[in-house]
C-alpha cells in the first residue's frame, strides 16, 4: 500500500539542498510532467502547483494515458490545450511520487528517512522548483497555476522572486493559515499519528499505517467538500439499515469509508504529515507589517478565484488577499465561483474555471 511513483520525467540535483530550517539533502531528485512545446523565446512557460495530495501528473499524456488530478482543464477546448503554451508540472519536495521525500533513501542509513526527513517549508518547495526551472533552461518569465497549498507556493513565489512572475492564478487560497484549518490539519495528523502501525514513520507495505491515514482522509474530505453537498448527495440515505452502531451504516459513512481506502492505496502517510504541516506554517505577511507588504515589488498580473461554499478558505479569507494585493499596486482581479462542492471546487469546477483562465490569458 506504500504510494508508488507515476511515470515521470526525472530531473537530479547533485549538490546539497539546503532547507529553511538549517537542515541539508544530500542532492534533490524532482518528478516532473510536460505538455505543449516551449516557444523559441522561451516565454509560453506555464507551472501547475499542486495541493496537499497532488503529484506531478496533472493532465494525461502519451507518456501516461490515465487521467490527471485537473483532467478537466485539459478537455479539447480549454484554454491550455490550446496549443499555446508549454506546461510544467512537478512534484513537491516532500512528496511520495518520485521525488525527494520522507520515503526516499538516507544514504546515510541506506534505508528510507521516513520521519528523520527533515521538516519541509512552502519556501524549500519553492526553492526547489527554481532550481529545476533552471535546470531545464527556463529563464523567462512564467505563469503560475495552483488551488490550496499550490496557490500558497503562488504566494511565496510572488513574494520572494517577482521578477519570475509573469502571471499568477490562485484557486482557493488565503493569505495565511488560520486556527480553524490548523485545528483540523492536525486531528488528521493525529489519526496517522494514533495508529499503532505508524511506529514513528518506520512502517512497511506489510505493515502499513492503513487506518490512520484512511481517518486522516475522511476527516480531510469532510472539510474539503460543504454541508449541502453532503445532504443533498446522501440525506439520510441507508447503506446497512441494522439499528446498532457497529453495524448499521448510513450511505455517506460508506462514501467516507471508500475515499479513505482509495487513498491508502495511492498516498504515504509521511508525505502528508509533511505537507500539512507545511501548510500550518504559512503565513505570507510573516515578518513583514502587512498581507500587502511583501507584494510591493510584485509586477505579476493576478487572477484570484474564490469558492462561494468554501469554509476552508472562505471568501472573506481571499478578499483579504485580493485587498492586499490591490494596495501593493498588483493587477488583480477576484472572482467567486457558486459552487456547492466546497474547497474542492477547485478541482472540480473546471467549466468555470476554463471560462475565467480563457478570459484571464486573453487579457494578458
């Protein structure tokens, strides 16, 4: 049940990495995806950013003709199917398919880091991103595309490398993570946590962390769709009509059940330890005396999208963000889609967005 790499692209690091926290990696191997062709100036660059339990294989291909986790913004029609630009996707550092992360080898030990990898920021997973940018020769201006944490990773590029940011469209992102989303990240970790098999990250495909990171996913898919959608998808619909607790079973209690097994077989609970985390440490305007003080120097044109049924990141939380923005002098636009899936509209949606990035990318 241990997450396996997809087919990917691989790009290496020799050198040392060094982290925000001190800490180094003994050299970075990156997972990565491409669609469309690099223009000979070099300047048709987009980059997708994933979310929390992404990887790199956003759209299929003829490399891997199974469908990617934002297969609907690559229907015929949309807008970056369009033949105009040259897509780059790949996956965090971090992460679990196929680049460094906490189930990587130690050569120190020759075993896997798990938890003796290092903390990861959103600003390694940056860092890490421009050195594979460079990498592969890519020295112009880029269009940054993300929902949740990759709309955070947006955030920090922005703010710390403007000068690499043509254009920047974030999906379901707040400016800062609050007490709420942190409250629930780390009940999730702590059903990946609580689970006997877990034995501080040092599990095996045999024993396998299975049911906390089962919890851990249904807690999450909770939070990631909204009340309505669940009582108008399921109501009160029954599964298993025996009256006892242990046994009778309602059908949302059945859809968690199998979101949870679905993602056991895909995720590693290390690299979502990880990344949650990560997620709990950001706050853009962290040493600075406003959300809109680091984007002072930002030249980047900015299309934020909001989720009217979000309780993750409410509107309000990107309205924030969008009049941050908009006193650094950044062009900016907000847009807030009705939807009744939640926080995962932004995976969902793609009819809406596709109207809204064809607009955006016209414009720009």
């Amino acid at each position: 049940m241990v997450a396996q790499s997809l087919p990917a692209k691989k790009w290496r690091l020799q050198d040392d990495f060094s982290l925000e926290s001190g800490a180094t990696l003994p050299g970075l191997e990156i997972a990565y995806e491409t669609w469309g062709r690099l223009s000979p100036e070099g300047d048709n660059v987009v980059v997708i950013l994933h979310a929390l339990s992404g990887s790199s294989h956003a759209f299929s291909s003829e490399e891997n003709p199974e469908p990617g986790w934002w297969e609907g913004l690559w229907d015929e029609g949309a807008p970056l199917r369009s033949g105009k630009y040259h897509i780059i996707c790949a996956n965090s550092i971090g992460g679990c398919y196929g680049t460094t992360g906490p189930s990587s080898i130690n050569p120190d030990t020759g075993a896997p880091y798990a938890a003796d990898f290092p903390q990861v920021t959103l600003r390694d997973m940056i860092e890490a991103q421009r050195l594979f940018l460079a990498g592969l020769g890519i020295d112009k201006p880029v269009t940054l595309l993300g929902g949740s944490m990759g709309g955070m990773l947006i955030l920090h590029w922005m703010c710390e490398h403007p000068e690499e940011v043509g254009r920047a469209i974030c999906l379901a992102t707040p400016p800062r993570s609050e007490g709420f989303t942190i409250a629930l990240r780390s009940i999730q970790r702590d059903a990946i946590l609580s689970d006997p098999r877990y034995r501080q990250g040092r599990y095996s495909e045999e024993e396998f962390p299975e049911d906390g990171l089962s919890l851990a996913r249904k807690i999450g898919m909770i939070t990631y769709r909204s009340p309505a959608e669940f009582n108008q998808r399921f109501g009160r619909d029954v599964k298993d009509p025996r009256n006892h607790f242990s046994e009778g079973l309602y059908e949302v209690q059945s859809y968690l059940d199998h979101q949870g097994k679905k993602f056991v077989a895909r995720f590693d609970p290390n690299t979502y330890l990880y990344f949650s985390r990560a997620m709990d440490l950001f706050d853009i305007s962290d040493g600075h005396d406003s959300v809109a003080a680091p984007f002072s120097s930002c030249p980047a044109k900015v299309l934020l999208l909001a989720i009217n049924s979000d309780f993750l990141v409410p509107p309000a939380h990107m309205s924030e963000l969008h009049e941050a923005l908009a006193e650094a002098g950044v062009d900016v636009s907000l847009h807030v889609m009705d939807s009744i899936h939640g926080h995962d509209a932004f995976l969902l949606e793609a009819d809406q967005i596709n109207a809204h990035l064809t607009c955006f990318l016209q414009s720009a």
